[in-house]
C-alpha cells in the first residue's frame, strides 16, 4: 500500500462518501470531510460553498481532495430550475474548491465524481471509451460542465475523473426503489426493457478511489463492472428476492407522464468501456450481477 495520506472528501456524508470515509480509515489513511453540518469529534468540518464559506482547518496539509458533491439526479422531476441546481450543485462546488488552492500548497491529487451517462444514446451496440466525445442530451452535458470545472485544477496538480455507473447498494440508489416494486408486486421492465444499465459494486466503487489515490491516476475513467438490460437487471433482483414479476413492461409514454424529461435516467442507456481502468491495474471483485445482488441481500 501507498503511504499514509491526508485525505479531504467533500461530499463525504453521502451513499458512496460514507463508505469511503470507512475504507481509506481502516487502510491508515488521515481522512476529514466537508459537510454543511460540522462535527469536529468526527474531523467533519463545516462549510457552505453556496456562501463560499469553509473551515480553513479542513484545508491544513491535504495532499488528495476528493469530490462527491452533486444533487441526486433522479431525486425530482426535471424543471428548469431543477435542471440548474443539478449543474450548479457540481460546478459551482468544484469552482469554489479550486479557488481555495492557494490554502492547499501540499495538494498533489484532485479527484471528481462524474457520470457514465456522458456519451450520448445513439450508438445502442457501442462500448464507449473515454475518448469519446460527450453527447448532446441533458446529462452528457452535465459531465461535459463538471469535468471541464475540475480541470480548473490541473494547472496545479492531477486530476482524475471517475465517471459512474449505477452503484449496487442495499443503502440507497437504484436497488432498494426497484427492489420496492418488485416486493409489492408492482415491478416490471421499463420502456423497451433493452435499454442498457451499467453497474458497479458499492464494494468496488470504492476501490475505485482507492487505486485512483495509490495509482495517481490522471484523466477520465469509466467504473462499471458490466452492463446488462434493464428487462435483465430487473428479472435478476426479482430471483434475488425470491419475488415474482407478472406485470407486462411500463410504457415509454407512462413513464414520461411520470418523470417527464427525466424519464430519459431510465429509459435511455447505454453501454461504456471499462478497459482503460483495468489496464491501470485495477480487479474488479464483483462482475456477474446475480452473485453480486444475491450477496447484497444474504
């Protein structure tokens, strides 16, 4: 392993923060996190980057910053306000953190969350690499404004993106909504059924960050594991649960009544590349998505 490191996480109270926070503390690491909501006890320091507020504290002798901020993308309905705050809530956040570079002159790692949904949904048999260009919809530009915020910080130090697929989670995320229906008999495909879901293991997501620190990766990487149907992601969490699914496919247009514009997270998909993380050196633990279901629920 790498030497020890000071590490702050912004956004580190979240689904995938929190379990980060665990991983790089059990492997030695000095970890602190910024959160609106400060617990010194805790090493949570407090700041608001809306006020561009911050506990200089935090900032002392950081070598690797990490960001995880972001509104949820399918938490509401996508008006435009909405479609504002889910930019905002990247880019503005990393703009902010740059800012502060002059109080991290250790700092020698900038690592960001991004998006897998960058590429756009036209080429339905293509596995994306990360040279390829971003796309023209909603989301692809989103990424597009996120990274292109983070590069604010390579005139200084390396900066690597991980762009992120569907995280299987029992905590949160995709799997317990759809784990929801199915267990209330109300699961079923949605739209054509064929649309592609790439996905990752929350275990291996953060190994992810943890070989982005120890390797220094630099650049744009895609985490997925694999990509499968989201008719076959939806049949495998249903054996996991032991539950049947009788209901024919949910209609395109219902869906759309249902989420408007942001009907598109689930009924466009996509399938990526994830060999520019693997000739990094990286294993994945979990690639068969039955096993890695059955192991979140048993």
């Amino acid at each position: 392993m790498s030497t020890q490191k000071t590490i702050l996480i912004a956004g580190g109270t979240g689904l995938i923060g929190r379990a980060l926070v665990k991983r790089l503390k059990e492997l030695g690491h000095h970890v602190r996190v910024l959160s609106r909501k400060a617990d010194l006890e805790k090493n949570i320091f407090g700041w608001n980057p809306n006020d561009k507020r911050i506990d200089l504290a935090a900032l002392e002798n950081v070598e690797v910053l990490i960001n995880l901020v972001g509104e949820g993308i399918a938490d509401k309905r996508w008006s435009n306000r909405r479609k504002q705050a889910l930019i905002d809530s990247r880019v503005d956040t990393t703009h902010f953190l740059a800012s502060q570079l002059d109080s991290m002159p250790h700092l020698s790692h900038y690592i960001t969350a991004s998006g897998i949904n960058c590429y756009g949904y036209e080429n339905y048999d293509k596995k994306h690499k990360e040279t390829d260009p971003f796309g023209d919809d909603f989301l692809s530009q989103v990424v597009q404004k996120w990274e292109s915020a983070a590069d604010k910080f390579a005139v200084r130090v390396k900066v690597a993106k991980i762009r992120t697929s569907v995280v299987l989670a029992k905590e949160g995320g995709a799997v317990p909504a759809i784990a929801k229906t199915i267990n209330n008999y109300v699961g079923a495909p949605l739209g054509s059924g064929k649309q592609w879901m790439p996905w990752i293991s929350m275990e291996d997501m953060v190994e992810v960050y943890v070989h982005a620190i120890e390797k220094e990766l630099d650049g744009a990487y895609n985490a997925l594991a694999g990509s499968v149907t989201n008719k076959e992601f939806t049949k495998a969490l249903a054996k996991t649960l032991h539950k049947p699914l009788w209901l024919p496919n949910v209609p395109s247009f219902v869906m759309y009544l249902l989420l408007g514009e942001m009907s598109s997270v689930v009924l466009d998909g996509l399938q990526a590349d994830n060999s520019k993380l693997l000739d990094s050196g990286f294993a994945f633990k979990h690639t068969r998505l039955e096993e890695t279901l059955s192991e979140i629920y048993h």
